[in-house]
C-alpha cells in the first residue's frame, strides 16, 4: 500500500501495527460478508485534505463558509447515487449504516405520534440490531417486534409476516437482513406494508454491491426509504448513505442533521462518490454476478463436506452453516478457521438452542474474495479448507498445513488497494 513516511516518523509503533494488519489482510482469506476491499482510489480519496474540512449542513446550504469545493464533491456523490440506484433522493452523509437506520425510523415517525411501533427481522434469524432488536437503541425510542423465518426452510414465511403485519400494524415495516443467505422479495414487503398502512424501509446494507451490479433484485422501486452502508459489497469506504422517495426527503434530512449528527466526514463523502462511479461500469456487473456464482459454488462445496445451510443454500453473497454437525460449535470452528487462515464469524443460525456468546453457526461471505478475482475453482479449495480446518481444530500441524495452502492460494491473487512490494509473508 500506499508509503506511510510521515506517519513513520510521528508514530513508528503505529506503523508496525498497521504493517502486520496489511500482510494478514493480504494473506489470509477474508470471508466475512460485510468486509470487503477498498480500491486505491477510494482509500486515496479518502486520505486526502478533505478531512480537514467541517461542513455543518447540506450542500449549498451550510452553517460553516469555505463550503465550494465540498458542496460539488457532496452533489457529485448524491447524484451518482441517484443515478446508480434510480432514487428520488439520496443522503451520503450518515456515518455508517446503523444510524442511517435510526435516522430513517426518526424521520418516519413523527414526534408524538401516536403509532411508534416498528417490525423487523429478529437477530436470531438474520436480522439486524437496529431492526429494533431488545437491546439496540431503536427498541428503545420506538416500540419494536421481530418477525422470524419458517421453522423448518429458514426461509421468510411471507404469509406469516403479513398476518403479524395485520396485528401488529407498525408504522413502519423493515425488510434486509445481515444474515439472511436468499433472494429477498421486496414487492412482497411492499404489499404487505400497504395493507397493514405502514412505511416500508429496506435495509440493503450486505447486497447494495448486488443491486447495483444487477445480481439482486433494487428495493428502491418498492420502499419509501432504503438504507446502506458503503463498504460492503459496494466496496466503497466505510460510510452510510440514506434513498428514499422525494416525499420524505425533506423529514429525513432533518434527522440525520441536525437531528442526529453533525458535520459530515467529507473524506468518507469522496470516497463514496468514487465507489458509486465504480459500481457503474460493466466490470462492477461482473463482479457483483459472480459474487453469487463463488457463494453457491462454495455453498455447494461445504454440503458435500457435512455442513448444514441455513435454507439450504445461498442466492447471494453470503452462506450461514452450522458447525455443530462437525461436532463443533460456531465459536470454536471460527477459531479454528482462523488460525488456519480463513476469516470467518460465529453467528447465530435460525432457531438456535446456543447461546448467541457461543452459537451453532458460522457466517461467511464471497464479497471479498470476489474482489480478489477467486472464482468458482477455489471456491471448491476454500470449502474444503474450512472443512479441514473444523475437523482438525485440536491438530496444529493439520492448522498450519491449511494456513500455508491458503497464504499460497492468496499470494496469487493479491487484492485491490495493494501495490507492490506486497507484504512480507507473517
């Protein structure tokens, strides 16, 4: 990456620290589905004399002067936005994608209204914290219910939904998922929330990189507001960003700012303007597409080898398998997998019996593979490995054999944002 001179000299510790964390990040396979790589451009844009800068307000509309370039760089990236996702209305300035939720949620719902219930996906079956789960801020300033997903499929029981729609008539409805491995039928939310009488919000945070590429079905056509972190499949910086129809523009300004945050962080707004302008080519297509093509490919590999999917399989980025049929359980297999090279999280799976400290599950991701060029034929590589590394959790020599496999297999594809020299090998 990029030479860190002076940061060399102010802070040489800090340095080491961020040298070791760019040859682990270059040599071992990165599979949680909400990471992913930054290209050059969006970590140059992001490192620049932006940050400097405080900008209270919206564009052309600001509380601080010297505002001329930054208004430009903010337009530049609310109109790629609109643009790229076909929105009547796009906010770049939350900074990440849990308060663009609770910014939605606010905006929505009036002050004093007499309706403030929201219905979301419960986290024990792939949902969201901000979706309203019991300890996330939003099931405290709103009254929030879960729905879950059919007991036997793990599938979204849309009937089911609807009819607790009906009961519970929420002002606003919530569909997205963190964890959640199949097609999402956003015209099925929205007819449910038109007859309960409630706004749909789309949470699109893990599969915005698949709706721009065309890999997933838009929710923009169907919810009033949709929200999205920047830095997942979209491959932007870490930063949020907030689409919704023309008629709750105005509300859900005002709750981002002033009523949520401050300045926006114009750095993050570069970079996000950058990520849009790359998901807008032919080859961001590409890429979103065979993200799916790589997950069933390795879903398909991890049935073969014993594991459990949730649902069955995957339709996008990311696959939820239950390590427990290796006779492990989601901590200790993700442990594993990661002193044999192969990043992973422990993850609650759809009606657990564990505790969600210690799960059954484990939750990995293509994304940012994908963006490394693996394809379908180590995909088959990668399952086994995680297979291998599961069974052999208590060898070390079966660890390290996987752990040299991997860093071999990643050497060859080295990821975006890194230039030669790479990284020594840790």
């Amino acid at each position: 990456m990029n030479p860190l001179n002076a940061l060399a000299a102010t802070d040489p510790a800090l340095v080491h620290m961020i040298a070791a964390e760019e040859a682990r990040q270059f040599y071992t396979a990165k599979l949680i589905p909400s990471e992913n790589y930054a290209s050059s451009a969006v970590m140059e844009a992001t490192g620049t004399v932006l940050t400097n800068k405080y900008s209270e307000g919206y564009a052309f509309k600001r509380y601080y002067e010297g505002q001329q370039f930054i208004d430009q760089i903010e337009s530049l990236a609310i109109d790629r936005a609109k643009a790229l996702f076909g929105a009547d209305h796009a906010n770049v300035q939350p900074y990440s994608g849990s308060p663009a939720n609770l910014a939605v949620y606010t905006g929505l719902i009036p002050k004093g209204s007499d309706n403030q219930r929201i219905l979301g996906l419960g986290l024990p079956a792939g949902g969201h914290l901000t979706h309203g789960w019991k300890v996330s801020a939003t099931s405290r300033f709103f009254q929030a219910a879960q729905y879950g997903v059919d007991p036997v499929t793990h599938l979204l029981d849309y009937s089911a939904i609807a009819a607790q729609a009906l009961e519970f008539r929420p002002a606003v409805l919530i569909c997205g998922a963190t964890a959640y491995p199949r097609i999402i039928d956003f015209a099925k939310f929205a007819e449910i929330a038109h007859a309960c009488g409630a706004l749909l919000v789309a949470d699109m945070a893990h599969i915005a990189g698949l709706v721009a590429g065309g890999a997933h079905p838009s929710p923009v056509p169907h919810a009033d507001a949709v929200t999205t972190t920047t830095h997942k499949t979209l491959r932007g910086p870490r930063g949020g960003m907030i689409l919704c129809k023309s008629q709750h523009a105005a509300a859900i300004d005002r709750a981002v700012f002033p009523g949520l945050q401050g300045g926006p962080h114009n750095h993050t707004t570069a970079g996000i303007a950058v990520a849009l302008k790359e998901a807008a080519t032919p080859e961001f297509r590409a890429y979103a597409h065979q993200i799916v093509a790589n997950s069933r490919a390795l879903a398909a590999t991890l049935q073969s080898e014993g594991l459990p999917l949730a649902t069955g399989g995957s339709d996008n980025h990311l696959i939820l398998f239950d390590a427990t049929a290796l006779n492990a359980t989601g901590k200790q297999a993700a442990q594993a997998m990661d002193l044999a090279g192969l990043e992973a999280n422990f993850n609650s799976i759809p009606f657990d019996t564990r505790s969600p400290f210690d799960p059954s599950g484990v939750r990995i991701g293509t994304p940012s593979l994908t963006s490394r060029g693996l394809k379908e034929a180590e995909m088959a590589h990668v399952g086994k490995w995680i297979a291998q590394a599961i069974r052999g959790r208590e060898d070390a020599a079966v660890l390290a054999r996987v752990r040299g496999e991997v860093f071999d297999l990643m050497a060859q594809f080295p990821p975006p944002g890194f230039e030669q020299p790479y990284p020594a090998r840790p």
